[in-house]
C-alpha cells in the first residue's frame, strides 16, 4: 500500500472554474499547499479531457503533487497519471489493480458504513469519504455521513481516508477531529478569487488539527 500526503486533497471541476483557466487555478492551490489533485471532468470529450491532464500533470511534476484521474483508467493510463480514483459503479478495484500495476495509486469512494467495511477486504491506497455533508458540486451523491459517520468508519477502517462533500474553513477542524487524514475540497478553492490563499488558509487549519490529534492519540 502506498502513503500518500492526504492532507489537502484538490478535486477539479473546471465547469465551477468561473472563466479561470483550471491550470492556473490548480498552480495556484498547489503554491498555497494541496498535496495530491484529481481532475474529474464528467462532460468533455476524451480528447479534451487528455489535453487537460497532459497540462495539469506538466504543472504538477516540479512540485512532487501525485496526479489522480477521477474514474477514466484510459486518461490514466494514456498521460501516465500518479493513481487512479474509482467510485462504487466505476471499474472494479482488481480489474484496476490488475491494469495499472502495484506502482500506481488507487482510491476508492465509500458512500457508507456497508462499502467501508467492504472496502477493508480490497488493497486501495485510500478512501475517500463522500460525502460528509451535503454538496452541490455532484448531483448523484448519497445521504451524507455527517461527522458521527466519518468517525465510526475510522474506528474501524485499515485504509487512510481523506473526507469530501461540504468542506470548508469552518467545518475542517472537526473533520480531521472525526479521525480524517485529510480533506478533499472542489469549490473551496476552485471557487476562489484567490486559490493559493484559499488552499494556505485550510492547510494551516489542516496541520494544525492533525498536529492535536496526534498529541492526543
């Protein structure tokens, strides 16, 4: 299993991006602190899609930040991305596995308490906890986990686990509180007028909740 930097964990969605050209955007956040990007994009053409992850994997190098495509195994594949993210009705975690090798970062989408027990019989790199509140970035999201579901999973999960759905500088503290090792945001920071201080804001708020909890446990 691969360790990643989960802490602040940036999830693209260009039509959010108010004009703003998503590589900039991404440079930016990635300035201000993002560990890790995937780019998901449910509606370009797979030509569009790949040009996109050619510019933001070129942006992404000199910085060490691993880059993830959201679902397409070919884009991941075809631009030699760092892993792949899969949700429960995307290709099989083994089928994946099998495809992109034991080098190549795999996450998955855990939506409830059921698929996260489910999730502790696979060899993923993470999950992602979606969603812990209610989110208008996706429109086919489930009931959200809230904190108290965020917690019970992490009672029990083996995987590192990042949360997305709702988060915010106000919400942030208490997810890592909740036994998260990061957060995933989209429109926090895609949303900005200012991406890097918007990613510099929630990676102090980050570190310094993971720095308590560390004290604590």
């Amino acid at each position: 299993m691969i360790r990643e930097d989960l802490s602040l964990y940036l999830v693209t969605d260009k039509e959010l991006a108010n004009g703003k050209a998503l590589e900039d955007i991404v440079e930016e956040a990635v300035k201000g602190g993002i560990s890790m990007v995937q780019i998901r994009d449910k509606n370009s053409s797979t030509r569009e899609f790949y040009n996109q992850a050619c510019a933001i994997k070129k942006i992404l190098e000199p910085y060490k930040v691993p880059l993830i495509i959201n679902d397409r195994l070919d884009i991941a594949l075809a631009v030699d991305a760092d892993g792949l993210h899969i949700g429960q009705s995307d290709l099989p975690f083994d089928v994946a596995r099998q495809i992109l090798g034991p080098k190549k970062i795999i996450g998955l989408s855990v939506e409830n308490i059921e698929q996260a027990k489910q999730a502790n019989q696979l060899d993923v790199d993470y999950i992602g906890l979606s969603p812990v509140f209610s989110t208008q970035t996706k429109n086919d999201i489930a009931k959200p986990l809230e904190l108290g579901g965020v917690e019970e999973i992490m009672s029990f999960s083996k995987h590192p686990a990042v949360a997305i759905g709702g988060i915010n500088s106000a919400n942030t503290a208490d997810i890592i509180k909740a036994g998260a090792d990061g957060i995933a945001v989209v429109s926090a920071i895609v949303c900005a007028e200012d991406p890097r201080n918007a990613a510099k804001e929630l990676k102090e708020i980050v570190n310094k909740s993971l720095s308590l909890k560390a004290i604590d446990s």
